[in-house]
C-alpha cells in the first residue's frame, strides 16, 4: 500500500511538472518543445485531456493535419472545438459541422465552447452555402456573448443579402451591443485550456464586458490629452497640424472629425457605434458610415481598422484620390505601416488614377512584408495590369486565390484580366466563381453584365446589372451602365431617368453626363445636350468623344465655327486611326454646307439626317 501511494504521488509529480513546462512553451512559442512535453504527458499518463494537449500543441505548430488525427474520436467540448478548427483549415467542412453538432449534423450534441462554437458553427453553414443557418448561427453566437465582434460583422453582411426589410444602421448595432439582456455570458476560460461560457445569474444587469471603463488616454482634470500632429480630417484628404483652442471642460477638436467628447468610453458605446458604420458600409451608405465613423473617440478613430473603412467610404463613392489620401494616411502611422487588409482596394485606386510609380513602390514593400497574404499578390497583379501586361497580371491574381480560395475579390480582378484580353469566356467563369463565393459582391454581378453588354445581349446585361444595383443601388457608374442597356434597347426615356439618378449621386460621372447628351441628340434635344457635353468636357477635358458631339450639336444649332473648332479638337486628341475618317468626313460636310449656304439658290441646305450619322467614339469605360 505504501508503496502504490509513493508511486502515485510521484506520477502526479511527473504530471505536474512536464504540465508547468507544456503551459510554458506554448505560451512563449515554443511548439516543438510544448510537443515534445505533450508527448511525454501522454506516455506517463494516456487520456483525453493530454491527447487534447498534443493536438493542441501540433495546431499551434501549423500541422493541422496531425493535429485532426489525434482528436478523431474524442468527445469532449475542448477536442471537438479544436476539431471543429482543424477541420475548418483543411477546407473538410462537412467533418467540422459532425465535430459541433454531433453525427451526421443531427444536433445531438450542445455546441462546444458556447458564442465561438456557434460562430464556427455559421463559419461552416456559410462555407456550405447554407447563409440562412449561418445567420441563425452568428446570431446566436451573440446572443450568448455580445463581445463577438467577427459574428456581428459577418451577421450584417449576409443579414442585407435576405428579404428581410432593411433597418437603420444605428437600430440595427443596437440590437446587439446597447443593453444586453439578462442571462447573457461572456466568454471565459479555465487555466487558458478550454473556453466556456460563463452563466451569469440574473442578478448581474450587464456583462463585463459592456461594464463603463475610464478612457486611458484622459487624465483628470482640465488638462487634456496633447493631439497628435499629422491626423487627418475625413472629407478632405490633407494631413493638418491641429492648432490650440478653447473648449468647455471634457471636450476636445479633433483635426478627424470636430468637437468630441473625452469623458470616457464603454466597450458597448464603441461597439454600437462601430457597428452602426459597418452595418452602413455593408450597405454601401457611404455618408452614414462617415457620420457614425466621427462619433468615435479620437484615439480609437486614429487605428487601421477605422482608417481603412475611411477610405473605403471614398473608394465605394469613386472618389480615388480621397480614397488613396486615407489609405497613405493609415499606412503613414508607424504600427499600422505594414498593415495588409485593404491593401486590394489601395491598389485598385492607384490603378484609376494610373499613378505607376506609387503602385510600384506599394508592390516592392508588401513583398517583402508577408507573401503568403492574397492582398500582397493582388497589390502586385494590380500593378502589371497596370502596365498592360494582362497575361502576367492573371497569374499573380490566381496566387491570390491560390492562398485563399475565399477571397473573393481576386476571382474578380482577374476576371477584368480576361475580359481585357478578350477571353470572354473564362472572364465569365470567374465572375461566376467570385458570385458563388459572395452572392453580394456586386462588382462581380457588374463584369457579367458589362461582358453581355459588349456582346449585345442586352436583356442578360440588364439582369446583371440589376442585380448589382440591388446590391448598391446608390453607385452611379452602375447606374450609368444600365442607363446604356436601356438606350440600346431603344427605351430612351428610361435611360435619361438612370442617368439622371447616376448624376444625383455623382454630379461629376463623365460616362452619365456624355450618354445622357447622347439620348438627347437622338431625341433632338440640342439645347440640353449641349449643357451636358460642356459639363462632360470639364470632369474629362481629354475625350475626343466629347468634342465630336459637341461638333454636332453647334452644328445642329448653326454654329459651324464652333462645329468645326470641335471637330478639330476631336481629331487631335482621338488615337484611333479608325475614327480619323468619320470625323474629317464631318468637317467636310460643315464645309460644304456652308458653301452650299453661300452658293445656294434655292434655299436649301445639304445636312445629312441624324439617321445616317456614323457612330460616335465611345466614352472611355470605368471598372468597378
């Protein structure tokens, strides 16, 4: 007997001690050590809880594979989590909802770990395409812990892709994050092993987590936090230097967004308002999402994560050359220099306004950042389009999908490679692809309809482009786009309101403005057409298009000086040898009707009907 409990408690002794030396190496990184431990706890003592560990100690160390291996057959909430993730990275999606629910999805067992396990749950009802069960998942992630940020960002998205009517942003937020209801749990752990949810008695009014806490930043008393020299202001694009100024008691300017107050922040009254943008910004409400973005507190505006939605306001509004000064201005703060999210977007916009030399240097520094993110190699593909090198530019845009096949924006970039190449047929499989992986994303629902459309298959462009305004109905380049379908099906009266709307939301549209003019020299407008074309000539002073119609109005309204002064233009800047013939032929027949006019005895004039006027040059296109 004496000898059983010696060697008891010296196993117990072992157990302990190679335990301590397990937590220490994975906490300080050192998986192959924190493996070399577990595997000694599991030959001293084989149970559930040490080959819990060994996975856990393999995962950390990127062999998810060995990692799965180990957990199959074990049924305690920590394995199946862990199960659950492994099975997530292996791409095994069907193996991941067994490990939460139970055999077969049958729901048998309680979801491990309570708000993650379901939002690994919704993570793998949406891999499946199951976006209703993902919503109800993600849903009920946050009910049982409001602090599920990842669940309430993936819930809007997939929330404004229903049929369920639409609410305000900030009611939409406070459903989740203003007064959480009685019994709701936070997340906690045990010894750092396997989270649980903790269960709150209704005694406890709120959470933690929405508990007020004083704003670090802010001391007591009058005297203020010093601001920081260099921030930026939202609507403006320049970096200022905020200037001293007087203030009531609690209240600071901002250089970002005016006055604010510095009394305090709750982790609740951030995430609702952090919420409210989001939800806005999903649902391509720009202007909300800026208003929302400027209650925040300074400190917490002054982050990537905020920044970066910052310029992606702009860059959903078309607005590139704000969208590039966020961008520059995010990247320009020291912990966020080497921040890849929004990356995609950033190079995008140095593509429209074909700064080479900037996207060049942005392709240099992300490469040596971190090469095995989507976003690097879409940096790069982005750059070699830009160059016209399309074939070069699809292969980096295929590493991208390579690395994440979930990225959907990549299938769409490389789609624009395909369709600038003219290989239609795979632009179309890719743009299809990108839809099956986000039915929201509206820019791939726009290359579909912008490929019919080029193939004059109008009633297919139409659905398409449809489809995407119900996705962003306040884009004016779709708006403008539609506006053409409508025209070419002959329905022009349809297609001056689509312009119309594209112009209320971008005053500035040069496409809007041109086929607007365009719809009305059909209908003989000259007039309006001529006050459209002259605002077309200021937003894009170097289309030759532009001056070709303006050429045929001043001839349609007896100006042939003018006529041919714009003709003249027209072929100067016009590229296209092709278009050189039809507008020398129209500078010809100014000249000869006005010598007809001199020379004419009977009173009438040689003027070709507007029937058999040739096709006008087209207005340069826009890419989503």
């Amino acid at each position: 007997l004496k000898f059983a409990v010696w060697t008891r408690n010296a196993m117990n002794s072992f157990v302990e001690t190679a335990r301590a030396a397990f937590e220490y190496c994975l906490s300080n990184f050192l998986y192959d050590q924190a493996i070399f431990y577990a595997e000694r706890l599991v030959a001293e003592s084989e149970n559930e809880e040490h080959a819990v560990l060994l996975a856990l100690a393999h995962y950390r160390a990127g062999d998810t594979g060995r990692a799965r291996h180990l957990l199959q057959g074990l049924l305690s909430q920590g394995a199946r989590y862990l199960l659950a993730k492994c099975c997530i990275v292996l791409g095994k999606y069907d193996e991941a909802e067994i490990a939460l629910t139970g055999p077969q999805g049958t729901g048998a067992w309680e979801v491990p770990n309570g708000a993650a396990g379901y939002y690994l749950l919704g993570e793998v009802k949406e891999k499946r395409n199951q976006r209703d069960k993902a919503i109800e998942c993600y849903s009920r992630s946050l009910e049982v812990s409001p602090v599920m940020w990842g669940a309430y960002e993936r819930l809007s998205w997939l929330t404004l892709g229903t049929s369920a009517p639409r609410c305000a942003p900030r009611t939409f937020a406070s459903a989740y994050f203003r007064q959480p209801d009685q019994g709701r749990s936070t997340p906690t752990h045990d010894n750092g092993r396997n989270f649980q949810p903790a269960v709150r008695s209704p005694a406890a009014a709120r959470p933690k987590a929405w508990r007020e806490v004083p704003d670090p930043h802010r001391k007591t008393g009058a005297r203020e936090r010093t601001q920081r020299q260099g921030q930026y202001r939202p609507g403006e694009g320049v970096a200022v230097t905020p200037k001293a100024s007087r203030q009531p008691p609690g209240a600071r300017t901002s250089p970002i967004s005016g006055p604010r107050r510095e009394d305090g922040v709750t982790l609740a009254g951030l995430l609702e308002s952090l919420g409210a943008a989001v939800h806005a910004l999903h649902s391509f409400d720009t202007a909300t999402t800026l208003q929302e973005l400027r209650t925040i507190p300074t400190h917490h505006y002054e982050t990537g994560f905020v920044l970066d939605m910052v310029a992606r306001c702009h860059f959903e509004a078309t607005d590139y050359t704000k969208a590039e000064e966020a961008y520059a201005v995010c990247r320009r703060l020291e912990k966020e220099s080497t921040r890849t999210t929004g990356l995609e977007y950033y190079s995008v916009c140095l593509w429209h306004l074909r700064k080479e030399v900037e996207l060049g240097y942005l392709t240099h520094e992300v490469l040596q950042w971190d090469r095995l993110r989507p976003q690097t190699w879409c940096v790069v593909g982005n750059c070699f389009s830009l160059q016209k090198e399309h074939d070069t530019a699809i292969k980096f845009f295929k590493r991208a999908i390579q690395l994440d096949p979930s990225f959907t924006y990549a299938y769409t970039l490389c789609a624009h490679e395909y369709v600038a190449n003219e290989k239609f047929d795979r632009a179309i499989a890719m743009y299809e692809h990108a839809i099956s992986t986000d039915c929201r994303h509206y820019n791939a629902w726009f290359g579909l309809g912008n490929i019919y459309h080029r193939q004059e298959e109008y009633e297919n462009a139409k659905y398409h482009f449809r489809k995407a305004l119900e996705i962003n109905p306040g884009n004016s380049v779709l708006r403008s786009y539609l506006g053409m379908v409508y025209q070419s099906l002959g329905h022009l009266d349809t297609a001056l309101k689509e312009y119309a709307f594209a112009l209320r939301a971008d005053a500035q549209n040069g496409m809007a403005l041109f086929q607007k003019a365009c719809v009305l020299i059909s209908l003989e407008r000259w007039e309006e057409a001529l006050e459209d074309l002259t605002k077309a000539r200021k937003v894009a002073p170097k289309e030759a298009c532009v001056y070709f119609q303006l050429g045929r109005v001043y001839w349609k309204l007896d100006r042939p000086k003018k006529a041919v002064l714009h003709y003249n233009i027209a072929l100067d800047l016009n590229r296209d040898t092709k278009d050189h013939h039809t507008i020398r032929n129209h500078i010809e027949k100014v000249r000869i009707t006005d010598l007809t006019e001199d020379t004419r005895e009977d009173g009438l004039a040689i003027r070709p009907g507007p029937g058999n006027q040739p096709q006008a040059p087209q207005f340069s296109s826009f890419l989503v």
